[in-house]
C-alpha cells in the first residue's frame, strides 16, 4: 500500500472534515432525534447506544444505534462503526431525502480528486 504524501493527506483530511460536518449539518436539518440509552468506555472504546429518529423530511427513521468507537495510544478517534437496527429503513430516508447530484457531476468530482 503506497501511503500520500503528507500534503496530499491533509487536502484529503481536509476535505473529509467538511464532509463530516456537512453529514451532520444535513442530519440537524431533517430533523433527526437522538435518545441515549446507554454510554460505556473501557479506555480504548467507547460504545454509545441510542434511539434516533427523524421528525421532518419525506418517510421515517426510527430504530436503535450502536457507535462504537475506537481511540489509538495516542487517545485520538481512529476508527468509528455505526451500527443501525434497521439499515433498510435508513437507506429508504435518505434516499427520499437527499437525491444524489446527476451523473456528470459526480463524474467530474471524482476526475478532480484523483488529480
């Protein structure tokens, strides 16, 4: 496995930083909920189990959650599963919800972050 260089790393870090808050910005807008049910940590992870459901947008989202993360020596998050009760149910929202950008966009989005 060929590793970027450390400035390539960063744009792609970069990139998927506004990404991430983006996923969140959209999840606030549809009106998503979250109940916690249980938080739990042994040092090297944490799980957190909650109920999330939606109150906006076209369907509905209600099911339980499990995030399970992960933290390297260093104490940074270095991998995070998100594990949903009903995957089916969250595909059918988001499909509803958020229409993927035409084609030609995609494509060309994806030709400028290969360069």
């Amino acid at each position: 496995m060929r590793l970027p260089s450390s400035t390539t790393a960063a744009k792609y870090l970069s990139r998927r930083l506004d990404e991430v808050v983006s996923f969140f910005d959209q999840l606030g807008r549809a009106g998503f909920q979250a109940e916690p049910v249980f938080l739990g940590s042994d040092g090297e992870y944490v799980v957190d189990i909650h109920r999330g459901w939606t109150t906006r947008g076209v369907g509905e989202v209600d099911t339980m959650w499990a995030l399970v993360w992960h933290f390297d020596a260093d104490g940074r998050v270095d991998r995070v599963v998100n594990l949903s009760g009903d995957q089916h149910q969250m595909d059918t929202y988001v499909w509803a919800n958020f229409p993927l950008a035409p084609l030609p966009l995609r494509l060309a989005r994806e030709e400028k972050e290969a360069e």
